[in-house]
C-alpha cells in the first residue's frame, strides 16, 4: 500500500496534468423550472458525449 507521501505526489501530479490538459465548465439548472432539461440529461448514456456532439454539430452548422 502507498504511504501519504507517495499518494501525495500523484496527487499533486494528477493535479498539474489535469490543469495543463483540461478545461472544465459548470452548468446549472433549476430543478422546478428546468426539470424536463434535468431529466433529457440524466436520460443519456454520456452527458458529456452528449454535450459535445450537440455543440461539435452546431460549430459546424455555423462555420
């Protein structure tokens, strides 16, 4: 088993790659007035390949 330290460092790594190689986005909705939104979402098998196809086409669309 690692011990703190060793844990420490991936930790640390893990930390600095996902901020060189990622960008993150936080969305919201309201669960009374946006409840149909919540629940199309929940409904998918991926949001997040969801999400990305639906901007990838609409990028295209609009280019």
């Amino acid at each position: 088993m690692a011990n703190k330290t060793q844990y420490k460092h991936k930790l640390q790594y893990n930390n600095m790659y996902n901020r060189n190689n990622y960008r993150s986005f936080s969305v919201r909705f309201n669960n009374n007035s946006e409840k149909n939104i919540i629940e199309w979402l929940e409904n998918q098998d991926s949001v997040k390949s969801y999400l990305t196809r639906l901007i990838s086409e609409d990028m295209a669309k609009n280019q």
